[in-house]
C-alpha cells in the first residue's frame, strides 16, 4: 500500500474503529500512484472534450473506458504542489463508478457517475450550488484519469520489501513466505512486454492480483461478441476493444503479492522515497496481515 493510502487508514481507524471503510482498506491494499504528469494530461483531456460541447455539459459524456480497475481501488493523485490526495473508488450495485475523498482520516463522498454516459447524470454530495460545481469537475476529471490508466502496458517490476537479507530474516522469523508490496508499472500505449519474466507458466507465483483493462483485439477483422468498437484517445482513430476482468493469479504456498501501481507516461521516471519502510511495525504489520487474509479469500483459499 502506498504510504499516503497508509497514513488515512490509520487515521480512520483511530478516529472511526467501528467504520466500514477500514474493511475497504485491508481488501484495496493495491494503491495507484497517479503522477501529477498524469493528472495534468488527464485534465487536458478532459477540458478538450468539454470544450467541443454545451457549456452546460448537456452534451458532455463520460468515457467509455472510463471502468475501475476492480470493484474497490484507491488512488494516490499527485498534484503540482506536491501534496498528494487519496481517493478510495468502487463501483455501485448499479454499475456506477462512486469516487470518495480521504483527508486526515476523515471520508467524503465526491459523486457517482456511469462510463459512456452524459455529465447531466452524474450525482454528486448534497452541498451549494458553487461547490456542488467543483464537485461535478472532481468527478468529471477522476473519469478521464481513470480512463487514461486502462491502457493495459505492463512494463516493470520493482520490489519494495527492502534488501534480500531483511526479507530472509523475516521468512524465518514468521516461518512463512514474505508479504511483499510490489509496485509494478507500465506506460500508458506501449509495447507490452512479458509480465510473468521467466516463468510465463505460472507454476511457482506467488499468490497476486491483476488489475482489470480495457485491451485491443489484435484480429480487428474477426472480433468476438463481447468486443466494443472505440476510439483511441489521442490519435482519433477506431479499434475494437475487449474488457479484461481483475483477477487473483498464482498459489499463497509461493508468498502473497501485495501490489502499489504506478503507470508512467513516456519519458517519466519512477517517484522513488515513497516505499513503506521494510522494518515492520505492528501497525504495518496488522495492515499486510489483514491484505493477505482478504486477498486469501478472494481467491478462493480461505
């Protein structure tokens, strides 16, 4: 989990012990990390689309692509002063996308809006009529972001455990394989490279989760029933396009991977220095044992 996702769940669980949200923490332990470089294209995406319709958004319609990446995320936004936000997202009994804000412990509810819909339908948090604006435009642009992260390039995996002889001294003090809290990478729209390294099989991974895309059919001449016929934000032009569900990979007798995703944009590097620490406290430790127990269960082990 990202530090930022970290510090909230600790301060919702002193300020609120009973609530629901802590729940949606253990089993969202794979944080996104949105780069401000990320953010910002998202907003210009956003204010081109807006900017060809109605300015009272009558004509403006959510992305298509605009779908979680499973039912409960959260996502670490970077802004350009540097401050980070925490946004804890899940989709609706109804198919909607809910977007809520963390901030010092404390939930807001943002709004809730359906992919490939119109901006009129978007429901947002009870308030006055100029921050119920403001909160509109956070829902419209969480949209776009999250539309821009389902472009399916995995390309890198870096551990986030601390060194090969901490890990050791933690397998043998536990007598289990390490939790580890992997960040993993890929470049929205390029080439996509093996994620699985030598062992394409399978045989011997660790117990992980993988993320849910929108992907582009290769035979565009003989797509399946389920395919979806969309453009390609940026280029204008129109592929057929299939969506991959989220799902949990690989046995827990190899470890269990807990992922904190960070897409890139071409030419931007990796944010280093925000990695939990690898010695573990025991709140630390109380989170990764409730993530890997979730994530047990959600893979049908537990």
């Amino acid at each position: 989990m990202h530090p930022a996702a970290f510090e909230e769940y600790l301060a919702h669980k002193a300020r609120f012990p009973g609530s629901a949200w802590i729940g949606f923490f253990h089993r969202s332990a794979q944080t996104i990390l949105v780069s401000k470089e990320i953010v910002a294209a998202a907003e210009q995406l956003a204010l081109s689309v807006a900017g060809k319709g109605m300015p009272d958004g009558s004509d403006w319609y959510f992305p298509v692509l605009a779908t979680p990446p499973a039912e409960e995320v959260i996502l670490v936004t970077e802004f350009a002063t540097g401050s980070l936000g925490v946004w804890p997202i899940r989709i609706t009994q109804k198919n909607g996308v809910e977007v809520n804000h963390f901030k010092r412990g404390c939930r807001s509810f943002i709004g809730c809006f359906r992919a490939g819909e119109s901006f009129s339908s978007v429901k947002v948090a009870d308030t006055s009529d100029d921050k119920t604006i403001r909160l509109g435009q956070t829902v419209w642009k969480m949209a776009f972001i999250l539309s821009l992260l389902n472009e399916p390039r995995l390309i890198r995996k870096g551990s986030q455990q601390g060194s090969g002889s901490v890990r050791r001294r933690f397998e043998r003090a536990m007598n289990r394989p390490s939790a580890g809290w992997t960040r993993v990478s890929w470049r929205p729209g390029s080439v996509a490279e093996s994620a699985h390294g030598g062992d394409a099989t399978g045989d011997r991974m660790p117990l992980h989760w993988c993320r849910g895309h929108w992907r582009r059919i290769k035979n565009q001449t003989k797509p399946h029933e389920n395919a979806v016929w969309l453009q390609q934000q940026g280029s204008g032009s129109w592929y057929w396009y299939e969506r991959v569900s989220d799902c949990w990979k690989g046995h827990p007798d190899f470890g269990v991977k807990l992922h904190h995703l960070e897409p890139l944009l071409n030419g931007e590097k990796p944010i280093v220095g925000r990695e939990l620490p690898s010695a573990a406290s025991a709140a630390r430790k109380a989170m990764t044992d409730a993530a890997c127990r979730s994530a047990l269960m959600a893979a049908g082990f537990a």
